[in-house]
C-alpha cells in the first residue's frame, strides 16, 4: 500500500507599519500629513543621532472623549502595532493509502492582535500551483463548484484535492455562510465553505477596529482526500504557506 504524509508549514510574514490619511494628492503625489509652522527641518542626522523638529506649530496635542482620540499636530501621528502569534506548522492525520484513498485533517491558529482603530486583514497564498508536492507529483488545489466555497468538501472517486477553510469570529465574507451556502449570511458553521489555495493572496479575516490587547483568534483547518478509484503516488507530500497580517 502506498502511504502519503501530508506536512503543512506554515511560514510567517508580519507586516507593521503607521496608518495615515492623505490630506493632498495627484496623479503623481500624496501628501499624508502637513502643518502650519514657521520652520523646522524634517530630517537632521549625524553620526548619534536622527532630530525631526518644527517650530511654532499651531493646534498641537493628544485630546481624547468617549467618543474619540486626537492626535493633533505634525508629530503626533500614530503609529501602529500589529502582531501575530508564532503560527505551528501542521501535520496532516491520517496518513492516506495512494491505493485506497481516504480523507485526511488538520489545523493550526492564528492569532492577529493590532492596536490600529481601522482593523486588520489576514491573507493565506500559497507557495506554489498547486500547493501541495512531492517533487514532481501532486495534489490538486481544491475547486469549488461555483465561484464561491463549497459548503461541503466534496471530492470525485477519480480525484485527489487539497483545500482549506478559516474559522472564526473575523472571516471575512467569502467564508460565511447562512448554513446550506457559502459568500452569504453572518453564520461560520463548523468544517464548512471549502475553498482551494493560490499563489495569488486570499483574505481569510478582517476587521474594523482594533482589537489590542487580547487578539483574535482564525483557526485554519486543511483537509485532503483521495477518491476511491484515484492511485495517487507514493510520498511526502508539502505545501508552504505564508500568513500575512496588516492593518487596514
């Protein structure tokens, strides 16, 4: 009987950065932030140290009510945190027979935490097309029906597919569900809308606001199955994928 293992690893990319809003622009230019001074220099260095300075600026200051926060002023602008967990990698289980087929499962959590007043979002893409190979042999990325997920993971006797599906309080609409259909309704039944992996960037979560210091928590799962009548190739089959969050 052939064996095939399924390893997923998950590598990270954490990207942070500051979140502006443009007060000018053109075809050709954006101008984030501006300021109404009488001098200063953006940009002095030396050897010890780096100075961003202005001089007689008006309305400066961080001011806050129940209903918002300001930072007024040139150098009061924002910066934003956003972090993810250390994600694991996965090892599919069981083992399936290249002769016998069967279904195999996993998972792993990605935690999102960010501090950013607009939200994040969290994308998956895989590493190749498709995903999952063994050297020269693979898997197919799983193909939905429709444009949409699945709702049902389902898979012909003469195929072998690989799919994934988010799970969790943040996924983005693609993956909801009103419980027979996936891209519609507020619902996230469990082991449902079923979508194949790209080397194109896929949303899986997002969010409006922030959401520090506690996180958010979007469970991955990955799923393969062999049909019946497929003989797939002996191995050690693996798929890259890199989780990417950034804030909105």
């Amino acid at each position: 009987m052939n064996i095939i293992r399924l390893l997923i690893v998950c590598a990270l990319t954490i990207t942070s950065g500051h979140l502006y809003a443009q007060v000018m622009t053109s075809t050709n230019y954006q101008i984030e932030t501006d300021s109404i001074n009488v001098g200063g220099t953006d940009f002095s260095t030396s050897t010890n140290y780096t100075l961003s300075d202005t001089v007689g600026e008006v309305g400066t200051g961080a001011g806050t009510s129940t209903n918002y926060n300001l930072f007024a002023g040139y150098r009061q602008m924002q910066e934003v945190f956003i972090a993810l967990n250390e994600v694991s990698d996965v090892v599919m289980s069981p083992n399936l027979g290249g002769i016998t087929g069967g279904t195999s499962n996993g998972s792993t959590t990605v935690t999102v935490t960010t501090d950013s007043l607009s939200g994040y979002s969290l994308t998956v893409e895989a590493s190749t097309d498709p995903a999952l190979k063994d050297g020269s042999n693979s898997i197919n990325d799983y193909a939905p029906v429709g444009g949409n997920p699945d709702f049902t993971f389902s898979v012909a006797t003469s195929d072998a597919e690989f799919g994934f599906t988010p799970e969790g309080t943040d996924i983005a609409t693609r993956f909801k569900d009103n419980t027979s259909s996936c891209n519609t309704g507020s619902g996230d039944a469990e082991d449902a809308c079923w979508d194949g992996l790209s080397s194109t960037p896929i949303t899986v979560s997002q969010s409006t606001g922030s959401n520090h210091p506690s996180g958010t928590n979007t469970i991955l799962k990955f799923r393969t199955e062999i049909g019946s009548s497929k003989v797939q190739s002996e191995g050690t089959y693996t798929a890259t994928i890199t989780v990417t969050a950034l804030p909105q």
